[in-house]
C-alpha cells in the first residue's frame, strides 16, 4: 500500500465522528489544537483512575507508580527529539510559557540596555510579547528578520542582522499563519558564527515532521502538547545543559528547590529547578501516551500523505477565482491560507462552520503577519494526517457556496 | 413594532433553507444607506463582535435612528433586521422589544455561539442608547 491510511487512522479519533448541526465534521483547525487518539483520551481516566497520587515525594505505592510513569515520559520525549539528555527537558504549559521562561530567566540575567533580541516578522504573538516586555524592561531593541512576498523569510538579511548587540535569536520553525518551514538550521550556524543562542518555537513543526534538536543545534526548543495529539496544559522546553544550568529559577515554589530556611534557599538540578510546585502530572502521562501514538505510525508516510493533501487543496483553490493564497514558500507545511475578494473571511468561516467545516478565520496571533500583507486577516485551513481528500473537495465545494452567497450581488 | 416582528417571521416562513434566508438578510444589509466612513472609530465600534461593526445614532422628535455598517457581510445583514425593527423607534418602545423574532426565524440555531454574541452585543448597545435618551 503506498497510500496512506486515513480510513483506518481516522477510527483512532473519537471525536472525528461527531456531527455539528447534523453534518459530518471536517476539521481542519489543526493548526490551532490537533484531535486526540482514544489511547491519549483514555491514559487520562486511566491515570485518575488507578494512579493518581502527587510525584516526588510519596514513599507510597500510587506515588511511585505516578512517578515512574512521569518520569518515563520525559525520556521519551528526549527521544521524540533526540535530546542528549532527560535532564534537558523542562516541562511546561505550552510553547507560550516557554518562551516566557526563556525569557525572564535568560533573557534577565543576558539582555542589557542596548542589546538586541532578534526575531522574524512572521512569529506569533507568543514570540513577540515576551521579548517585547523584556526589552523595554531592560531599554533593549527588539529587531525583526523581514520576509519576502511569498512568507519567507529573508535569509539574505540574516547575517547583517545579526550584531555584537544580539544576544538572542529566536525564531519559528514552521509558520502558523503561512504554513511556511522556515530554514532554522541555516539561521543558527549564522547566529553561531557569532556565538550568539537560537531559540526555536516548534509549536507547530514537531506535529508534521521529526524533528532532531542536535541536528538543528537548537539551543533552545519549544511546542506544546495538544498541537502535536496531546492534551492542553503540558508542552516541552528543550535547553542545552549549559545554558540550562546557567540560567535563574522562573518561579519559586515546591519541587524546584534542594534547601530551604528563612536566611537562604539553594536550587534543586535542571530539570526540576524550572518546574516549581506540583505539575500536570496527568497531562504529561497522556503526552507520553501521544508519543506512543507517534511511534505507532509510520511518519515519513503521514509526512507524505499531508503534503498530498496540502498539494491537492492548494491546486484546488487556486482554480477559485478570486481567491488568493497568503504564503506560497517553496517549503510548506500543512497550513493554507488565503483571502476571497470581497469575501470576509469570518463570513466565510461561518458559513463554512454551517456545513461542519472548522477553520479558523482571523489574524492566527500573527497580526504583524497581516499588516505585512495588508489584509485584516486569512480564512486558514490546516491539515492533519487524518485528514482525506475528500474532505478537502467537499470544503473547496462549500467554498463555492460561501462565494456564490457572500459576494456582493451586483460585483 | 410587533407587527413588524410579525411580518418579518411570516417573510422567512416563505423560505425553504437557512441560505435563502441569510441571502435575504444580505440583501436587506445591501440597502442599508452609506454609513459615513468617519464614524468607523473605535468610539462608534461595538465590543464584543468577532466582526467589526459601527454603530451610530441620532435622536430627535421623540425617535432614535440607528445608522450602521460592519465589514462581515451576514453581521450587516443582521443590522438590517434589527433597524427594521428598531430604528424609528421611542426609546421606550426600544427599551421594551423582546425582539423574540430572532428566535422564531432560527437565525442563531445554524451558527456558533459567538455569532449570537455579536447579536446580543448590537442590541445592547441600541438599547443603551435609548436607555441614554429615555433619562433626558
Ligand atoms: C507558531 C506558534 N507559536 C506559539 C504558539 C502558542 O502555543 P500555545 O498557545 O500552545 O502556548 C502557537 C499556537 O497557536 C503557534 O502556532
């Protein structure tokens, strides 16, 4: 069989079998949270259920039992992007917490009044806001790669972007608002050149390719969880040792701490000393479960089977007219978005959402995305390996509904 | 104003679907007359609407008339319908209107909440204008 599965894949989606206003559901905002497999769904119940304790510190059976299985989790993670170490991995809520981490850790102690911190025009509020806040704490410069007209970015203007003020890059890895992979790899051995650490956001490649955080000599990696089959609450921070090791607490609290006394407080080790207080542990247990759902299936064949579909929708709308693609990069990923003359695109989502169909409609959290290409906002439709060509021709039909009803009558 | 409420239900009983419905309430927005494009501030912008919409009004001789726009086609559409009912009005008839009509032409049963929360949004903000006016 050299086509992917969806059939069969689909079944692993509970959900995928629900009915808005009576119409089978086709969802397409998988760029915004993915749909969870039963296995993931379950491992929840199952931890409450038989296991439920706090982690750490029990001598007890359900405690050790909880903080087995905890644990486990953070080593497959390490294998899910091939981190040296375990101890690399800080959990957090999602990608948004870790950019904030990043930040007000090692952005504190290394961004100084004149420095600079360097991201794209294509990030997402989550990293611009955090960065943004630090620099004007700190009377620091926030500097922005440009892209070009297609979304992507201007890898020419990197290197002289890049300046002894720069004292972090950070970028993101596949774009949610242009689909658009970006080169992180090329950017860090630029930013490297000039010992200068990269942070990448992975909120939304981590679900449609692997991803080897050594290979890409990332210094520091972010997603969360319910972007890539998880639930919502639990994502994943990537840091090298010595930059881990180096950096202040985030916030104080149980769990990150070795000693306490009123006249001096001594941290625990990375991992722990990021994870104050006690953690979702049940989100964590079924973000292991998810990687378990990763490994089940076969990624270079899902990888191709979104392709297929991105390729098919994209030859599809283009054969609308009126319709125009926002973010048309040689190198994509899974995301479509684009405008309709004289359609607004929330009507159109409404009415798409009429018909079972849910995409997202708006800015995407990227308004400087917008403003770049000088529209209020893109209907976006996103896909996911359990997605099928069918339900992309049945979209592209309703899109000619939307059109028909929509467009002013005398245009 | 009930026998307008009235007309407007018997009108949508001629239609089959929802789309022959909205098509007629896109018609409606269609006709609105030209809202000044100096009043699309954040002052005339009602919150609480996915959509942008503007919303503006003059009271004299006892009436308020309503003007309006918004850059969602079916929002505009739905203005429209609420001025036939609204615009015109006392500030006391305003005040009053159960506007049950919404209901009985299943307008919000074929779209997500935040559709009937832009709804809600437009009408509280008409009814404090003659909330505004009632006080004088
Ligand atoms: C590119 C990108 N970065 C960051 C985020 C923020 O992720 P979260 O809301 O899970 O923290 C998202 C999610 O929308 C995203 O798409």
């Amino acid at each position: 069989m050299n086509a992917f599965d969806p059939g069969r894949i689909r079944a692993d989606f509970p959900i995928l079998s629900e009915r808005p206003y009576g119409k089978p559901l086709i969802y397409f905002d998988n760029a915004a949270s993915s749909q969870k497999p039963k296995s993931v769904i379950d491992a929840i119940t199952e931890y409450y259920s038989h296991s439920n304790a706090n982690i750490h510190r029990g001598v007890h059976y359900l405690s050790q039992k909880a903080s087995e299985a905890y644990d486990a989790v953070r080593v497959a993670l390490k294998d899910f992007l091939n981190a040296p170490s375990e101890d690399e991995i800080v959990f957090v809520r999602g990608t948004t917490e870790a950019v904030n981490l990043v930040a007000a850790t090692f952005g504190r102690t290394h961004v100084q009044a004149g420095d600079e911190v360097l991201i794209s025009a294509m990030e997402h509020h989550s990293n611009i806001v955090p960065w943004q806040m630090l620099c004007e704490e700190k009377g620091a410069k926030l500097r922005v790669i440009p892209i070009d007209d297609h979304g992507q970015l201007r890898l020419d203007q990197v290197d002289n972007l890049i300046t002894e003020r720069t004292r972090i890059v950070s970028l993101v890895h596949v774009s949610n608002s242009l689909g658009t992979i970006n080169p992180v790899k090329e950017v860090i051995r630029l930013a490297h050149a000039k010992g200068v650490p990269v942070f990448v956001d992975g909120a939304q490649s981590t679900a449609h390719f692997q991803v080897d955080v050594q290979d890409l000599d990332a210094d520091f990696f972010a997603f969360s969880g319910h972007k890539i089959l998880g639930p919502t609450g639990i994502g994943v921070l990537y840091g090298k040792r010595a930059l881990l090791e180096s950096m202040p607490p985030y916030q104080g609290g149980g769990e990150m701490i070795r000693s306490v006394s009123f006249e001096r407080t001594t941290y625990n080790d990375i991992p722990l000393r990021f994870e104050a207080g006690t953690p979702n542990i049940a989100g964590v247990i079924a973000l292991g479960e998810a990687l378990r759902y990763w490994e089940s299936i076969d990624r270079d064949t899902a990888v191709q089977w979104e392709n297929t579909l991105l390729a098919h929708a994209t030859v599809a709308l283009q054969g609308i007219s009126g319709v125009q693609l926002i973010g048309t990069a040689a190198e994509k990923a899974s995301v479509l978005s684009f405008v309709i003359d004289e359609v607004n695109a929330l009507d159109a989502g409404m009415y798409l959402d009429t018909k079972g169909i849910a995409v997202r409609t708006g800015h995407h959290c990227t308004e400087p995305v917008m403003h770049r290409f000088g529209i209020p906002g893109t209907i976006r439709a996103s896909f996911m390996f359990y997605n099928t060509l069918e339900e992309i021709d049945e979209f592209v039909n309703h899109l000619h509904g939307a059109i028909r009803l929509l467009r002013p009558l005398n245009a | 104003m009930e026998a307008i409420e009235q007309e407007i239900i018997d009108d949508f009983a001629l239609f089959d679907t929802w789309e022959d419905k909205y098509q007629y309430i896109i018609e409606l927005g269609q006709k609105l007359p030209v809202f000044n494009p100096e009043f699309k501030t954040d002052d005339y912008r009602i919150k609480g609407c996915q959509s942008s919409v503007w919303l503006d009004a003059s009271y004299s001789d006892g009436r308020i008339v309503f003007y309006a726009d918004s850059d969602s086609t079916f929002v505009k559409g739905e203005i429209a319908l609420l001025m036939k009912v609204l615009s015109g009005r006392t500030p006391q008839e305003i005040l009053d209107a159960k506007l049950e009509f919404i209901d009985s032409i299943g307008l919000r049963q074929h779209m997500a909440v935040t559709r009937a929360n832009g709804l809600n949004a437009m009408v509280k903000q008409m009814k404090a204008y003659a909330l505004a006016h009632s006080a004088n």
